[in-house]
C-alpha cells in the first residue's frame, strides 16, 4: 500500500473498515474488488476525499443501482475514518472489522516478531491472492491448496432480490392502491374515502442453485468448486441456496454443506456423494433435477449455475432438451467451465455445444480470481 511494508497506514484502515462497511450495507464486494481499492488507493493516495470516492466508486461498484447506497457509506465512513485512523491500528481494525482474520485466535493476536517486522493480515492476503489469483487450481501444490482454501472463506456475496408477489402497506403514491384498506379507513369517516391506502411489492432475496459435476475430468477443480459452494451456502444461508452434484445420479449437498466447518462439511459431502470422478450423463442429471426440484420451486426464478467442463457421455438431444426445460423455469442460467480460459479453447465438446445455446452467461472457474468474479455474478441483480 505504502512504500514502507513494515508499519501500518491509514491507507489499509480505509480498505478494510470500508469494504466491511460495505458489505454490511448490501453491497457485492468480493475480495477481488477489496485488493482492487487497495491497489488504486496505494496510487493515488487517501489524503483527498474525491480520489478515495472516485477509486472506491471504480472498484466496488458493479451496478448503476448501487451508487446511492455507496454514496451513503462513503459519507458515513469518511466522515469517521480520520479519527478511527488516528487512534487505532489497522491490526485491530481488521480485527473488529475482518471476521475471516479472527477466527483463528492465534493470528489475531500480536507476537513478538510481529512487533519486530509487522505485516497486516490484509498485506498477507493481498500478497496471496497476487500469487495464486490466476493460478490454475489443476497446478495448484497442497500447500497453495491450503492457503487457497482460507482465502476462498474471504469471498462475499450479497443476495440478488427479486420482486414477491406479497405487499405491503406505504405511503408512497406511485405504488398500487389498496382498495380494502381505503374501504376500512372510510368506515371511520362515514363511508368517504378521504385518503387512499396504497401498497407495494416486497422484495425477497432470490434462491441460487448449484449443480456440480463431479465426473472423472472435472477432478482438478472438483474440491475448489465444492469449497466455493459451502462458502456461497454459509454466507447466503441454506433457505436461498441449494447445492447438487452431478455425475451418473442427482445428489443433494444443501443438508451436508451447512455443516460450518469447511473440512467436517466437506467430509459428509464426501460421503453422501457415491459417483465421484465416474462418468458424467448431465442430461440425465437435469433431467432429474428438473423432475424432483426444477419444477417444484428450487430452480423457479432462481440463478442456477452449472459447474462443468461440459464433456458428457450421454445424449447431447437430452441435455439440450432439459437445458431449455430449465431456462423456462430460472430466472438466468450460469455455465461455469473451468476450461474456458485455456489458450485456443472452444465449446466443442458435445455436451458443451448442446447446452450452450441456454445459457445466459458463460464463465471461468479455474482460478480464484474466476471464482471472485463468479461470486460477484452470483449476487448481480439482472
């Protein structure tokens, strides 16, 4: 951030305290957008409350709705940040602000070599995700697999909202008029409707569901793949989101990946799921989930994502055939290929040029940057 990695400076303060006041506010601030601010404060300096605005604003923003709402941070933070900065070091405000680097009380706490050459938890993560952000997950070593598991925890997502049809009573004129409550008020001044009563429509967040294929070829990624699943579950609670796997058969993960322990949760997965790394028919697969969840509710206006490199052994008619059955029913569909980013790729392979054609959105997942950019598409309201 600084030229001096050896002190902390007010500069990772903003980043950290603002990001979480951020996200407390309902915005969609994956760890990528937060090493993003950090980058361009670390240009252009915090002395200036418009460079901060404007840097945050290029950053954190993803939609044309949310200006507003970080307008209002930015002015509720800004106005606190010089006088948090002044009194207390970005070691404790990551603590209080960051609860990914205070979970494990052993690094919450300050050593002696820490006082000697300290470095913030966010320079730790932002150096690691510098290294493994666009690292393929295939190459990865056990030891980078470990620090990747840590840094997947550090992804947020925020729940897109989609329009209920309940409503509720407002003020506000532009919205529908309730005539039963208008016929009640009249009631009280002698059957004259002196003032209409108006109700709007609520918002609820909208449901994300999850289908991983678990087949042979998509070994490498598998264990990233269902790490971001338990995350995006834990963060968006298992009443709006669902996780399944597909390989030879349709399993249901939701119940074993509400477990908060990543490793226990990801054991019972293990276990639950009996067709690891064998054939792939994901025709089949949907056809299954369409039949028992599809058109139940599960996928109905939700954002369904299927995570695979799309080479399938069953019938390519089939999977077209329940990719459009499932586009009837989603309110988009996500295809995430962690091939797509390979040098010359193209979606050639069968099953990958039959889906194709339903999807709504078509990306990576082989890095950890392309999972921070998926969880960010995961929480965009379109």
């Amino acid at each position: 951030m600084g030229a001096d990695a050896s002190t902390d400076s007010p500069a990772e303060g903003l980043v950290v305290g603002f990001a979480s006041a951020a996200r407390l506010a309902g915005l969609a601030v994956p760890t990528g957008s937060t090493l993003a601010f950090a980058e361009a404060l670390s240009r252009v300096g915090v002395a200036r409350r418009s460079s901060v605005y404007w840097a945050g604003r290029a950053t954190l923003v993803r939609n044309p709705g949310d200006i507003a709402t970080y307008d209002r941070v930015f002015d509720a933070f800004w106005a606190g940040f010089g006088v948090q900065a002044s009194t207390t070091s970005v070691r404790e405000i990551l603590v209080a602000h960051d609860g990914d680097d205070a979970e494990d009380g052993a690094d919450a706490q300050v050593r002696p070599d820490d006082r000697q050459a300290p470095r913030s938890a966010l320079q730790v993560r932002y150096s690691a995700w510098e290294t493994l952000g666009e690292k393929d997950f295939a190459a990865y070593t056990d030891d980078e697999w470990s620090e990747a598991q840590r840094l997947l925890v550090a992804l947020r997502f925020a729940a897109e909202l989609r329009r209920s049809r309940r409503r509720r009573p407002t003020h506000h004129r532009h919205a529908h008029p309730d005539l039963r409550a208008t016929l009640r008020r009249a009631m009280r001044t002698g059957g004259e409707p002196m003032h209409l009563a108006y109700r709007r429509q609520t918002q609820r967040p909208r449901r994300v569901v999850l289908l991983l294929d678990v087949s042979g070829s998509m070994e490498p990624y598998a264990r990233a793949l269902l790490r971001f699943a338990h995350v995006a579950l834990r963060a968006r609670g298992a009443a709006r989101t669902e996780v399944f796997t597909i390989g030879t058969r349709l399993t249901r993960l939701t119940r074993e990946l509400s477990e908060p322990d990543p490793d226990a949760a990801l054991g019972r997965a293990a276990i639950a799921v009996a067709d690891w790394s064998g054939g792939t028919r994901l025709g089949e697969g949907l056809a299954q989930f369409n039949d028992r969840w599809g058109i139940r509710g599960a996928a109905r206006g939700a954002v369904v994502a299927v995570l695979s490199d799309g080479w399938d052994r069953g019938d390519p008619a089939e999977l077209a055939e329940q990719m459009a059955r499932l586009g009837r029913v989603a309110h988009r569909v996500v295809w995430v290929n962690p091939l797509k980013a390979s040098p010359g790729y193209a979606p050639l392979a069968r099953g990958m040029a039959a889906a194709l054609p339903y999807v709504d959105q078509f990306v990576d997942g082989h890095s950890l940057n392309a999972l921070g950019s998926l969880a960010a598409v995961l929480s965009s309201a379109r």
